[in-house]
C-alpha cells in the first residue's frame, strides 16, 4: 500500500505546475476565476474556450476543392458548422491514438496493466479534471473502497450487493471531496469538471479492488502503478495543442499513422523493452 501512496505522491508532483511564488491567503479559496481557467484548458466540455479555438483552425485554413487527400476535413468542416462540437471530434480522433500507445506500451515497453479500457478512461477523465486534481480524487477514492472492502468483508455480503454499499463509500468520499473543492486551490478544477469523468473514477474502483484481490500486492501494486502512468502520460499528450491543431487540419493523413502504427506494433514478436532488462544477465 505504501508503495500505491508513494506513485501516486511521485505523479502528483510531477503534474503539479511550478509556482513562481508563495499564494496569499486569498488563493486557499476556488475563486471564479480559477474555475474559469480551468475550463479554458478543459477539452471535453463542449462549451468551453477550447471549442472556439479549434473551430478557429478549421476557419483559418482554406477548405480547398473535394480530394482524395481532404474529404475527411471537408466533412469534419461541415458537421462543425452545424453544430458538431470540434472538441467532440478532435477526442473521437484521438482515442485510436491513445489506445495504440497503451498497446504499444505493453507489446514493445513491457507495461503490465488493465487492458487498453481502463487506462484510456483514466486519460480521458485526467483530462477533464486536471492530471494533478485527477491523480488525488483517484487516490481518495482507492482509499475510500479499500476502507469500504475491509467493512463489507465483516458483513458476509453476496458479490453485488456487497459492490453496491462499496459504491456507497466511494460515493460518499466523492461528495467529501466535491464539497471540499470549494475551499481548496489545488482542487479547483474538481468544481469545473463534469460529472463523466469523475463517475468514470468511480466506477473505476471495482477494477482497483479486484486485482489486489486476485492478485498478490506486489502484482497488484506493479499493474495499478503502470496503468496510472500509461494514464498520465496519455492524458498529458492529449492535452497537447499541437498535437490537436494537427488531428483536426490532416485527420486523412492522422488516422494512417495511426492505423500503420498499430500494424507495426501488432507484427513485432520480439523481446520486450523491460524484459531485456529482467532477463540481461542471460542473454549475456
């Protein structure tokens, strides 16, 4: 557990932005005006700053005549003037992307985790709350279920309804921290964020609570910890206005890479990256 504690203090750290001096005593509060930042960085609301920013890269490149090379662009260009959220399309576009990169991760790297579902659910709710803000919900929330796991135990519940009051638990940290967002800075974000990604979280925790039940610690430590960086890492590329400038301008040429990336992952049959280092005093 403690090992847990330690990767999600590492991550939060590293996600946390670098502050040029020390906040007053006013910046304990979630002001307005941090909650309207954080909106503006926020991709997958459909109202937000960023919406209108993408849709302004569409109108400042010329459509050009219907091609081979460009039909995807016209058609995006279209869906967007009437009415289709730019930010909806851009994620859409995105997601093969990040799940080829977890693909990647475990085939080439060696990463053990939870499949590609859940650490690109992770990305997705990291995006929307913040990575930092993300990681800490993420982590009251395993607190919260393992509490709940040692409780329900005692009580001999069958398998879904002893998930349902673990539910319970969760949602009740949940409302804890929502209500606590208010007052604290680092969680402002939290008071902007929809109520997908922070129910994805939620849900997210029976996963959490059954792999430390199926597997030992250490296991379970390695995969929760590996899927958290995979989610991280994503979340972080996602966020990446260049790299959204140029998913909406080229989707054509984006969904080949994309596509010619996964096949050249699916063919490599060799040792993996982490494997050579496990297993470098034999093949020496």
């Amino acid at each position: 557990m403690r090992y847990f504690f330690l990767a999600i203090s590492l991550l939060i750290f590293i996600a946390a932005p670098v502050k040029a001096q020390e906040a007053t005593p006013a910046a304990e509060v979630a002001t307005p005006a941090a909650i309207t930042q954080a909106q503006d960085q926020d991709i997958t609301e459909r109202t937000s700053p960023v919406k209108d920013k993408l849709a302004g890269y569409l109108q400042a490149k010329e459509p050009g005549s219907l091609n081979w090379n460009n039909w995807l662009q016209l058609s995006i260009r279209q869906a967007v003037d009437q009415g289709v959220s730019a930010n909806t399309i851009v994620l859409v576009l995105l997601f093969p992307l990040v799940a080829g990169l977890i693909a990647a991760a475990r085939h080439l790297l060696g990463f053990q985790g939870f499949g590609i579902f859940v650490p690109a659910m992770l990305a997705v709710s990291f995006l929307a709350t913040g990575i930092r803000v993300g990681l800490i919900l993420l982590a009251a929330i395993w607190v919260t279920a393992n509490l709940a796991r040692l409780i329900t135990q005692r009580l001999k519940l069958q398998y879904l309804p002893r998930m349902a009051l673990l539910m319970w638990f969760v949602s009740a940290g949940v409302l804890a921290v929502l209500l606590a967002a208010v007052n604290v800075e680092v969680l402002s974000s939290l008071s902007a964020a929809s109520i997908f990604p922070i129910l994805i979280l939620m849900l997210l925790a029976e996963n959490f609570i059954e792999v430390q039940t199926g597997k030992s610690r250490h296991e379970a430590v390695n995969i929760i910890g590996q899927t958290l960086i995979l989610a991280v890492a994503t979340a972080w590329l996602l966020r990446l206005d260049g790299l959204q400038k140029f998913v909406l301008l080229n989707p054509e040429l984006f969904l080949l890479l994309v596509a010619g990336f996964d096949w050249f992952v699916g063919k490599y049959v060799g040792l993996r990256a982490l494997e050579y280092v496990k297993f470098k005093k034999l093949l020496k």
